[in-house]
C-alpha cells in the first residue's frame, strides 16, 4: 500500500506503534489534505484508533477511507474495526466489498484475499461471532483441501496463509471448552483430505483440542 508522502512522519510513527502520536499528528494536518492524501489520513487515523482498541472511532474514519474505495484493504479494514466495535451487519456488508474489490483486481490485490478471509475471521473470533466465522473457517478449509499441498513455499506463493497460521487460528476459534468436542471432528475431517504433512500438523492441534475437552473442570461442567 502506497503512503502519501504528506504523512511520512505519521505512519512511521504508526509503525514504531506510537499509535496515539500518529493519530494525534495525522488529525493535526488533515484539513490541509486533499484526495488520495486526506484518504490516507483517513485510513492512518482509523488504524490508529483500532490498534488502541478504539473500535467505534476508528470504525467512523475507516468508513471515510471508503467512501469511494476500490482498493480491498481499506474494506477489510472497516470490515474488522466494526465486527470488533460489535456491528457485525457493517463488518459483513464491508468484507462483501472485499470479495467485490478482489474480484475485479483478479485477485491481484496485495496481500492476497485469503490473507484478508483470515483476518477477518480472526475478528470475528475475537468478537466471539461464532455464527458468521463458522463459514469462513470452512471456506478457508476448502482452499487448502483443493491445493492438497501444504509446502510453506507452495501456499506462499498462491499467496495463501501458511497451514500453521490457519490451524493457530482455527484451534483458537474451536478450541474453547464448550466447543472443544465439535472442533476435534471437524479437524479431523479437515486433515483427512490433506497431505501428509498437513495431517501432522492437524493431528497436533487435535490433541490439544482433546486435552481441553476431557480436562477435568470441562467434564465438571458437563
């Protein structure tokens, strides 16, 4: 993603994780900004206030970076900042326009839509949405299920999230006591339909799953 040059100091600001001097300093000039440059203030701004869990502030600017938007990340962004501000409706309808954006770029736009699927799963995880993520998990579990291989250079490539990062998420989604049980048989299913590697790295995660689900305190319980 390009940065306007206007900003320079703000985002490197952003990126040693002064998040509040970036906001703060970004804020600051915004009203002397015009076009692409008052679109990245939006964007440096919203960001800002997410990384400070700040979600219905930053949900507000991401929504000004939008207006207007063709690029994919400025939506997954607003997409994750409102599921996490607990609008799960606007985050579903933004990262409709994820799909749209990625869509008509050919699915050429960096990072890669199914590096933006995860993080938006990962939100919805965090916002404990369990009804909306369910579907991303298994539409991720497809992806590696058609490509078989699970060679971190492979997926690379085909710019899809390494294996390990989708189980690391999939075992914190699932890995719950209460859905520990349900997340063992669908792993397990998964791993099937992976290489061999793949199915280690499953097996791994279903053990742990297992170890949470017969824990004495999660058979109490029931």
């Amino acid at each position: 993603m390009v940065h306007s040059p206007q900003l320079k100091e703000q985002w490197e600001h952003f990126e040693r994780q002064q998040y509040r001097r970036a906001f703060v300093k970004t804020f600051a000039v915004r009203r002397q900004l015009r076009d692409v440059d008052l679109h990245d203030a939006y964007r440096l701004m919203g960001l800002a206030c997410h990384h400070q869990q700040q979600y219905h502030q930053a949900t507000l600017w991401l929504k000004k970076a939008c207006q207007g938007s063709s690029d994919p990340g400025d939506w997954c962004n607003l997409a994750a900042s409102a599921t996490m501000q607990g609008n799960s409706q606007l985050g579903a309808e933004a990262f409709e326009q994820v799909r749209i954006c990625q869509q008509a770029a050919k699915y050429q736009a960096d990072p890669g839509f199914y590096w933006q699927l995860s993080w938006y799963a990962s939100a919805l995880c965090d916002a404990e949405e369990h009804a909306r993520l369910q579907p991303l998990l298994d539409e991720l579990a497809g992806v590696y299920e058609r490509l078989h291989c699970t060679d971190t250079t492979f997926l690379y490539i085909r710019r899809v999230p390494f294996l390990s990062s989708f189980l690391a998420l999939a075992g914190r989604c699932l890995g719950s006591p209460e859905r520990s049980s349900e997340g063992v048989a669908w792993l397990q299913e998964f791993g099937r339909k992976l290489d061999k590697e793949g199915q280690s790295q499953v097996g791994e995660v279903v053990q742990r799953l297992r170890d949470i689900a017969e824990s004495p305190a999660v058979a109490h319980d029931h």
